[in-house]
C-alpha cells in the first residue's frame, strides 16, 4: 500500500488549499462586512480582498452602504379636527455605522416603520385638515429631524421623508370637490366682470377722445375761418388804402371828389335804403350829373343838341 501515501497527501493538500480559499473574503464596493470573533465583534471589513481565520471568526452581517428607499403603506391618522385620513409614506435612509446597525437594534426596517407612524400621528394631530394638505414641506422637515435623530444610535442616516398619498374620507374629498368647483366658478365670475369693466372703461374712453377730437376739429375750423375772413378784411383795406393812396398821388380836384361821394352814397343805396341825405356840398352836383346822365341816355337829345 505505499502508492497511497502520495494520494493521500495530495487529498489533504487539496482540501486544505480549498478550505483556506473558502476562508478569503471579497468585500464588494459599497458593501461592508461585520466580523465576529468567537462570538464577539472583531471589526468591519470595508472594500478589498481580506482572510477570515477558520474556526474562530466569521461573518455576523453583510451591510450595504448604498442610499436606501423604503415605502410603507398607509397609516391612520386623525387630525386636530377629528378627521381621520390615510398616509403613507417614503423613507430615504443610508447606513453610516455598520456596527451600531448590526448591533444597535434586532429590526431596524420595522424600528423605522415605527417610528415613522407614531412621529406622523404626532405632527398630524397639531394640524387640522386644510394645514396637514398645504404643509407638506413642513411635514416632511419635521419629519426629517425628528427620525434622524432617534436613528443617529442605530448607524442610519435619514436623508428624505416624503408624503407620498393623503388620502381624506370620501365625504371629505367629496366636500372639497365641491368647494374647488364653488371656488373656480366664483374667479370666473370676476374674471368675467372684470372684462365687462374694462370692455366698457375702454368704450367711455374712445367716446370721450371722440367727442374731444370732435371739439378740437371744430375749434381749428372756426380758427380757420377766422383767420380767412380776417386775412379778406386785411386784403380789402389794403386794397383800400392802396386805392386812397393813388387817389392822393394824382391830386384829385374838388369836382372829382364830389363825383366819388355821390357814387358812393348811390352805391350805399343801391336796393338797401329807402332815404338818403345828401349833403349840400355836392346836391348841385348831383343834379348835374342826373341831367347829364338823362342826356346821354335819352337818344331824342341827340337833334336838339344839333
């Protein structure tokens, strides 16, 4: 039996290379291992390649260090006025002490779920139904605060609480339709007033600039015309005063002057006035020229003046 010796040499070697192989650990990125050694906490191996001694160590818990999302489902709760609503939640966690998380608490999802639902009860009993549905940032912020600091003994980190559903009665959710409906119907009714005021605000407007328009068109006519019958007026005394003026140039006898009057005086009754006065100075001279004028018309004079 000597050619078993080397076999069974080979055997051991083979199963103690693939029992000390068995006992080296890859820890993974984002991973951390928790080791115990004889029952008690040894360390954490974070990333890298690491040997766990037989027998005596091993691996208490495999922790990741990744960003966690966790979603519960609804929970009740009533509000300062007594209404009773379903809320459920969102929960972002991160693990910062792998130790505390292994060691810090038996259940720490059900520790979280917890303690989520008795904080939520307690701010949404300070609230009454119209503040818990518009203050859903100060919700989530106390949230916040208050989980991340009860969790800081377990080894997580509370990033984000978010309110994902607030789910009132259906009597409740049924009343607000109704006052949503009530609501848009009242802005509707101002909007439309509102137009039906400005709509008629704009009409008054372009009446009043029509009607000033109108006055000023009107004024400039009449200044218009104003400035033509004055501008005529100022023609014809210039023409008068040019006529005058020549009228002295040429040294008019006394006779010619007389003439003008009377012609002036026949012109001023011409169709218009019933009685004239003629002045003393120059009624001889009218005579005279009526005769002369009868003389000139009458064609029987003609022989006679022979």
């Amino acid at each position: 039996m000597p050619f078993l010796v080397p076999i069974i040499w080979i055997v051991l070697a083979i199963i103690l290379i693939a029992f000390l192989a068995s006992n080296i650990v890859i820890v993974p990125q984002a991973r951390a291992y928790v080791i115990e050694r004889l029952g008690t906490y040894q360390g954490t191996w974070n990333t890298g390649l690491h040997f766990k001694i037989p027998l005596f160590e091993r691996i208490a818990r495999k922790v990741t260090l990744k960003e966690q999302v966790v979603d519960f489902p609804p929970q009740p709760v009533i509000t300062k006025d007594n209404v009773t609503m379903q809320i459920d939640t969102v929960v972002y966690f991160q693990i910062t002490d792998s130790k505390l998380f292994a060691y810090g608490i038996e259940s720490p999802m059900s520790a979280i779920e917890n303690l989520t639902a008795t904080t939520l009860r307690n701010i949404i009993g300070d609230l009454e139904l119209d503040q818990t549905l518009t203050s859903r940032d100060i919700i989530n912020t106390k949230m916040r605060a208050i989980l991340d600091e009860a969790t800081d003994a377990w080894g997580i980190k509370i990033n984000r609480v978010e309110l994902k559903n607030i789910m009132p009665p259906a009597a409740i959710q049924e009343s607000m339709e109704k006052q949503m409906k009530a609501e848009r119907e009242r802005r509707e009714a101002i909007l439309v007033a509102e137009g039906q005021k400005q709509s008629a605000i704009l009409v008054a407007e372009g009446e009043k600039e029509s009607t000033v328009l109108r006055a000023e068109a009107s004024r400039l006519a009449k200044i218009k015309e104003a400035e033509g019958e004055a501008e005529a007026l100022l023609t014809v005394q210039k023409a008068l005063a040019e006529s005058i003026e020549m009228l002295n140039k040429a040294e008019p006898t006394e006779q010619i002057i007389k003439l003008k009057s009377l012609e002036a005086f026949s012109q001023a009754a011409d169709g218009r006035a019933t009685k004239i006065i003629i002045p003393s100075e120059i009624q001889g001279l009218a005579g005279l020229a009526t005769s002369f004028k009868e003389v000139i018309t009458d064609p029987k004079s003609e022989p006679a003046a022979k």
